[in-house]
C-alpha cells in the first residue's frame, strides 16, 4: 500500500490525477488502534541471570577466532555498560578511560541506521557533548578488551 501510495503522490505531482486513491492513513481504515500494539512484555534480568549469561558469553568468547569474538565482546562489556545498540555499534577503544576509581567508556557518537555510518553525536544531545558509562568493575573484561585491541591490530598487520 505504502508502495502504490508513493506511485499515486508522483502522478499527482504529474497532474495525471487530482486525488491519490489510497488515503493518507490507510492502515486506520482496516485495524483497530489496539490491533497496531504488539503488548511487549520487558523482562528483567536478577543478578544470577545476569551472571550466568556473562559466564556463557566469555566461555563462548574464549573458544572463538578473532572474526567471531567481536560480537560476543559487545555483549559482554554491553552487559556492564547497558548502552543502546548504536551507542555499542560505534564504541573505540580510545574511549576507554579511567574515571572516579573505575574504568569505564567516555562516549559522544551513536550509529546512524538510517544512513549507515556515525552520526556524530548521542540520541537528544547536541554534536560534541558526551557521556561517561556505568563503570565496569570487573578487570577481567577491561583486560579482555585490551587484548583484543592487541590481537586485532596485529590480525590487521598481517593482512596488509
């Protein structure tokens, strides 16, 4: 519908038709409102729930290469930082700082899905202002991650 609805806009622009025959808000005309909500349910993890999928992701972590690792590292450090998913897509490792005691990241840059790459800033916040993310206690993923920057700047090396 969306599809012919556009078709019909350009033969309007055209002045080949005076009405577009597939109304504005189609979709109103053949559903309810409350047939458009799919009534998602949140769940939310305990601390056990929390701590065993940490533990399955650095089991899977450890036994896989380097291509596969980097998603499983997202999810990981994602799992203390709890950023959203194009906050986590444009993640550095130069944003890794330490602050107040802890490590943690310093962001100001979030993916842009719409056009495929950064968009330079964060969600409703101007360009240039950033963030500190929760801090992650745990050493073992701080260390986890500055291996991988090692191993991933020597994989590049090797390729070039």
């Amino acid at each position: 519908m969306a599809h012919l609805r556009t078709f019909f806009t350009f033969l309007l622009d055209k002045a080949v038709l005076s009405v577009n025959p597939i109304p504005r808000s189609y979709l109103k005309l053949f559903f309810k409102q409350s047939d458009f909500s799919t009534g998602r349910k949140l769940h939310l993890f305990s601390k056990d729930e929390i701590s065993a999928l940490r533990e399955e992701l650095l089991k899977e972590y450890k036994g896989a290469t380097i291509a596969n690792s980097v998603s499983r590292l997202a999810l990981i450090v994602d799992t203390y930082l709890g950023l959203r998913p194009e906050e986590l897509q444009v993640l550095k490792f130069e944003q890794l700082v330490k602050y107040e005691g802890s490590y943690t990241f310093k962001i100001d840059d979030s993916w842009s899905e719409k056009e495929k790459k950064p968009n330079g800033s964060l969600k409703d916040r101007p360009k240039g202002t950033y963030r500190y993310c929760l801090p992650i206690k745990n050493i073992e993923v701080i260390d986890l991650i500055k291996d991988f920057q090692i191993k991933q700047k020597s994989t590049s090396m090797n390729m070039v």
